[in-house]
C-alpha cells in the first residue's frame, strides 16, 4: 500500500480510515513522518496492534 498517497487521500475526505496491521506499521512510520499533516488525522488503537487512522474533526 502506499501510506503517503493513502495518508493523503485520507486528509482530503477521499476515503474514510486507514487500518495499519503491526507488520506494515514500519512502511506506514516512514510515510508518516513525512508526512506533513499529522495535525488533521488522528490514530484509534485497536486490538492486537491495529490502529485505525481518521481524520481530525
């Protein structure tokens, strides 16, 4: 998956949430920390390491 484009897509309300699994988590890290918006999406922790990414209302 492209995190950066998906992270994106997600801050423009072009899809609703991110699910990150625990072995993609380091792919999802590095487009993260680049990626410029962190402030508009927020990250819900699931069980067994998921954690859903939405945007910030």
């Amino acid at each position: 998956m492209d995190y950066a484009q998906a992270l994106l897509d997600l801050r423009n309300g072009e899809i609703e949430a991110i699910t990150v699994e625990p072995q993609n988590f380091p792919a999802f890290q590095k487009a993260w920390s680049a990626f410029p918006y962190q402030n508009t999406v927020k990250g819900i922790a699931q069980r067994a390491g998921k954690v859903t990414y939405v945007r910030s209302k």
